[in-house]
C-alpha cells in the first residue's frame, strides 16, 4: 500500500512540476500580455494543485494536511482573481489584446459605444 502512495505522490508532484515548467515557457513564448497571462494563470493553478496533492498523499492524514489544504483552496480562490484583476488593470490602461480578426467590433464588455470611439 505504502508504495502506491509513493508512486501516486510522486506522479502529482512531476506533474505539477511539469505544468509549472510548461507555464514559463508559456511566458516566454507567447506574443501578447494577455496571452503571457492566460498560459501563466492555467499552468501556474493546476502546476500548484498538482504539488500539493503530491504533498498532501506524501504527509498521509496528519496536520501538516490539513494545512495543506487550507493552502490549496486560498491559491486556487486567489489566483484567478489576481489574474482577471492583472487584466482588468491592464484593459483599464489602454493595453488591448492582439488579436487577427475582432468579433466584437472593437468593444469591450462593459464600456459604452461613446468611450470607444
């Protein structure tokens, strides 16, 4: 039994540390700041997840576990809100998406027709 945990564990552990290398190779290779900011934010939530499941079956049911928890449920409650707060910031700036073909006409969700012209 005792060496499933350990596969299992360490399996999330390579995982989430996959995931998190894969994310700043996002950050390096993307073109935009909100293309940089989505392969950030997906990669850098579940890279984080993925460690703390690893963490969490190689503590077994002890304190250290339940502190564990409490740490994953802040980041996953805290890091898509600083990213949607990071692009809200930079929207609010004048930093627009690039993109080849805009669907919207040019608007933004919640600005009015007289703010974008």
């Amino acid at each position: 039994m005792t060496i499933i945990v350990d596969i299992l564990s360490w399996f999330f552990l390579v995982a989430g540390g996959a995931f998190c290398i894969i994310g700043m190779v996002g950050i390096l290779r993307m073109p935009g700041m909100f293309a940089r900011l989505h392969a950030a934010s997906v990669t850098d939530t579940l890279g984080a997840g993925f460690i703390i499941i690893g963490l969490i079956l190689q503590a077994g049911f002890t304190l250290v576990s339940a502190k564990l928890i409490i740490i994953m449920g802040l980041i996953l409650l805290t890091s898509p809100v600083a990213t949607h707060a990071l692009a809200q910031a930079a929207l609010h700036a004048g930093n627009r998406p690039k993109v080849a073909h805009d669907e919207t006409g040019g608007h933004i969700a919640g600005e009015d027709e007289s703010s974008n012209s």
